[in-house]
C-alpha cells in the first residue's frame, strides 16, 4: 500500500472570526492510499488547534507513525479509517455509507463582523434559500449583531449562536437572557465545560447544545447525565472518523438528546463523509457543513454548492469526492514522506 501525506493550505474568502480569533487561512491534512492495482482512497485530518488543542505537527507525527498508539489524535484515526473506507468502496463502486437521503439540511454560518456586514451576508443567504443560520458570538458586540441578523432573516428562520465556549457562566446567562427576545433557536457551548453548561442550562429558557464538549460516546452519556445540554454537536475530525461520529450520534439518541453534526472547516472529503454520515444516520436538524464556500481555492467547489438551504449527498463511488490534480496543487504547502 503506497502512502502519501499532503498538507493543504485553503484561503479563506476574507478573514474568518470567532471567539478564538481571526484566521486568513485553514490548513489540512489529506492523506492518499493506492493499493497495488492502483485503486486509491483519500483521508482528511483536520486539526484546528484554536478549536481543540491538536496541532498540525501533531497530526502529521502521527500519520508518519512517530507516535505510540494512544497518542494519535482523533483527526489522523479520522484521516487513517477515511481513506481506508474510501478505497474499498471505489473498489466496490459504492458509498462509504448505507443509502439514506439524498440531501441534508444545512444552516449558514455567520463567522464576526459589524452588525451591517453580517446582516447583509444573511440578506444574501435568505435570499439563497437558507432556513437555518448560526452567528458566531462571543464578541463585544453580540446583541447588535444578533438584532441585525433576526431583522435581515425576519421572524420565521432559525437563528443558532454559537460562543466556542468563550463566556463565563455569569457572561452566558447574562447574555442569553438579553438575546432571547430575538427567538434564538439554541447557543451552541456558551461556555467551556460540561459542568458550567448545566450550570446555565438550568437557569435559561434557550436550548443549550454541547460542541467542544463532545467528543465521545462517554462525554455524551456524561452531558446527559448532568443534563448540560438539549442538543449535541458532533464532528467527525474530534470524534475519531465515521465509525467514532456514528457511535455518538446513536449514543446521543439512546440517551433521548438530539444531534446534528458540523464541520471543522474542513475540506470537501471531510464534507463528503459527514454528509454520507448524515444521511445514513437520518440526521434531522440542520447540520453545520455548508462550510466549503468560504474558501477562496477551487477545491472548494469539489461538491455542489448549497440549493435552497440542502446539500446533496455525494453518491459515491467511495466519498464522491473527484478533484482536478491542480486544485490540489494549488493550494499545496508540501508532501511528507
């Protein structure tokens, strides 16, 4: 089995900001297996060190095998098991997945900016099609920028804000309370621990959903054992890969909490498997992977773009996923042996 590991650098359209910072561009690892009669599959790790504490450098340790086992991060299990399933279902001429719909719906993030600027970005969605919206918060000027969009949107859509875990419990209630007139349909981690959005949870009337907090089938026993959340977030790079984010997803429905499943600004194979995932698990509520718009690189375009708020599900063979060899070499930093 050849091996080769690729780390991509993907531009973003203009600077992407949230709680943990301001970022021009979003580096990924991609992964290509080819077995000895030239069939291939393709792998995505997708740490994001502001978000989960993985390193590149980590990640790329652990893909060339410089680590011992139990210190592989989830995104290279996640890049190891994807490329894997994906060429053996190229062999098999079909999905990494079981057939399931055919379209998942999407919301459309919001990342920061001024209360114009993300009203007129959700002037534009709603016009595209959108039902959903998730408005990154945890800024200084939340309530203007929340007011602006539930204006630009009208009543009818559903607003999510997301805070990366970035109040304080007193910040989350505080902040919650003086947001909820604008019918916020759930704040995604308010704050950072499991323990403090019980904390809030009990004390707003807004649905709570865990993200961050959430990686695991046991942290989701563990969420709902403490009744921190209504909803959680799950991802397959922090979860470990398709299998992983399957377990927690039907972990999530055994212990009665919702699930959607999001992206880790990732890349469009990473999009491809949440997708499949999505559908074979029937997620319902709208799912945070239209992401890939927000690059500015041709790669972004590998899957088709968002239609009245759905995503189609790629049909296969394996992720679906087929990349012209310069959109690749675009936005190539370089290959590792």
């Amino acid at each position: 089995m050849r091996r080769t590991i690729s780390r991509l650098r993907l531009p973003f359209r203009e600077p992407f900001v949230t709680a943990s910072g301001v970022f021009a561009a979003r580096d990924l690892l991609l992964l290509r297996l080819e077995d000895d009669d030239g069939v291939f599959g393709y792998g995505e790790a997708a740490p994001f060190e502001p978000y989960d504490g993985v390193s590149i450098d980590a990640t790329i340790d652990a893909l060339l095998g410089s680590v011992d086992v139990d210190q592989v991060p989830p995104q290279a299990s996640a890049a190891e098991e994807m490329a894997a399933l994906d060429l053996e279902a190229r062999r098999l001429g079909q999905t990494i997945g079981e057939p399931g719909a055919d379209a998942i719906a999407v919301n459309c993030t919001l990342a920061g900016a001024s209360p114009e600027e993300v009203a007129a970005r959700a002037s534009d969605a709603l016009r595209a099609g959108y039902a959903c919206f998730k408005l990154k918060v945890g800024l200084p000027n939340d309530v203007e920028r929340v007011a602006a969009v539930r204006e630009a949107i009208g009543p009818w859509p559903a607003l999510r804000l997301d805070a990366n875990g970035s109040w304080s419990v007193e910040e989350a209630v505080a902040l919650i309370a003086a947001l909820e007139p604008y019918d916020i349909q759930l704040v995604e981690q308010p704050c950072a621990t499991l323990a403090e959005l019980a904390m809030v949870r009990r004390i707003v009337a807004v649905p709570i959903a865990a993200d961050e907090s959430i990686r695991t089938p046991g942290d989701v026993r563990t969420a709902a054992a403490s009744e921190a959340c209504d909803i959680v977030c799950v991802k397959l790079a922090t979860a470990g890969g398709f299998g992983a984010a399957r377990r927690t997803l039907r972990t999530a429905a055994d212990e009665g909490l919702q699930a959607y499943l999001s992206s880790m600004l990732d890349g469009p194979w990473g999009i491809a498997a949440a997708l499949q995932l999505a559908a074979t698990e029937r997620v319902s509520l709208a799912c945070g992977l239209a992401t890939l718009g927000l690059f500015d690189a041709a790669l972004a375009d590998a899957l088709p773009a968002p239609a009245d708020g759905l995503l189609p599900v790629p049909q296969g063979p394996g992720l679906g996923v087929t990349i012209d060899d310069g959109a690749i070499a675009a936005v190539l930093v370089g290959e590792l042996d």
